[in-house]
C-alpha cells in the first residue's frame, strides 16, 4: 500500500467510495448504501460532507445521492445532464454543479478531473428513463497527497493511457466484477494503461451476476509490480 500522506479511503461495498484527506476535506463517491447489501451494518457516514462525486446515472450509483445530499449539504458534482436531473429533485443550484469530460474543479485542497468511461448512464425515475449524459470516472489529487482514480463502471478502453500520461494515479479504483464492467482479465490491462502500483478493486461481489474477484485480478496481474488492495466494506486504509 502506497504512502496516503495522512490521507484515509474507505470501501463501502460496490462503487461507494469515502475518502478523506489530511487537511479533512471529505469525499463520498457514488452513494448506494440503503439497498446496497455489501454496505456495512452499523456504518455511519461522517456528519461532514464536502464533496459528493457522480459517476453516472444507474442507480446502483446514486441510489442515496439525493438524500445524502440534503442531509450533509456537500458541493455535488458529475455530468452536466445528471446533475440537472438531481437538481430537479430539489438539490439547490448553488450545490448542483455540472461538469463534462476532460473538466477540473478544485476544492480547498483536492482538485478533480472528470474522465471518460465505456460504459451507459440512463437514470430510472419512476416509470421512464431519464438520459443521464455520458458515464464518467473521476481523478482526484489531493495537495501533498497521492492521485487517485475511481473509474465508474467501465469497460477497459485504450484512452486510459491519456488519463496516465496527465495525472498519473497512485491509486486506482477499478471494478473488476465482469458482467456489467470489465472483469479481472481486462481490469488487469486497465491498470497497466494507469500505470497505477496499486488497486482497489470496486464493484464486485454485490450481486451474482458479478463473479469478478480480486484474487482473480491478482492471478491477471501475477509478474507485474502492481498490489492489489484485499479489503471489506467499512475497512479504512490509511
């Protein structure tokens, strides 16, 4: 595990992700916690909120972003379309803030990048399906502090080498779970274009129909440099 510099990432089960950085700035990425069954019983998010960070429009990824968002008050940002949709929902415009691919932002001590992602985005909003724009990843770097990717649900795609050559990750959040992303074999090529020495395998384990394992990811990565992250929902790695 690489120096996090006093920073502090926590996995949620599936692609819910916290993290918080040594100054205390507070990140929630992609909020799926009541019906997700991978989160862990008993946590508790932090009262403090700062940023909540959208990757695209299922709702196995913003499931809980809109009460999340009006109980912590975070600055929540992702897609220009699907943060008009959470506007609509009552996120006040000052906190709904809409990005597009290749965008940064920064934030007291944490500048992200919104990145591409191979992947779909439609929001389901009672009986229709609401266009959620294009799905999205997120690079976050935190001053003095490592890089750090969360890709969103994706399939591996070769541009990924750009997001390497431009931000150059420390860490890597990949999903590895196959059937709706890229599972192991492609995960395992995914983080040779990062060039990431580490990753933290997301968006696995939920549900049957993802078999992806992060003992699979390390047998596709066998002979490289690279660690992969073994964990369990509510594990903090400092």
């Amino acid at each position: 595990m690489p120096n996090l510099q006093g920073a502090a990432i926590t996995w949620l089960g599936h692609a819910t992700v916290l993290i918080q950085t040594a100054k205390g700035t507070t990140i929630l990425i992609d909020p799926f916690i009541e019906h997700n069954p991978k989160f862990p019983k008993g946590y508790k998010l932090p009262d403090k909120i700062d940023l909540l960070l959208l990757t695209h429009g299922h709702m196995d990824h913003i499931a809980d972003a809109v009460p999340v968002a009006k109980k912590h008050g975070p600055a929540v940002f992702g897609m220009v379309e699907l943060i008009g949709w959470l506007s609509s929902k009552g996120i006040p415009q000052d906190k709904a803030i809409g990005m597009n691919i290749g965008g940064s932002h920064k934030h007291n001590d944490v500048t992200f990048t919104l990145t591409g992602a191979r992947h779909s985005s439609g929001i389901s909003d009672g009986d229709k399906t609401v266009y959620g724009g294009e799905p999205a990843g997120f690079v976050i770097a935190i001053d003095n502090g490592p890089v750090l990717y969360h890709a969103g649900d994706t399939g591996v795609f070769s541009d990924m080498q750009i997001i390497r050559e431009l931000h150059h990750p420390t860490i890597a959040m990949l999903p590895i779970g196959d059937h709706y992303t890229m599972g192991p074999k492609a995960g395992a090529l995914a983080a040779m274009f990062i060039g990431a020495k580490t990753v933290l395998p997301i968006h696995w384990g939920t549900f049957p129909a993802l078999t992806g394992t992060p003992d699979a990811l390390e047998k596709e990565l066998s002979g490289t440099n690279v660690e992969v992250i073994h964990t369990e929902p509510g594990q903090t790695l400092r």
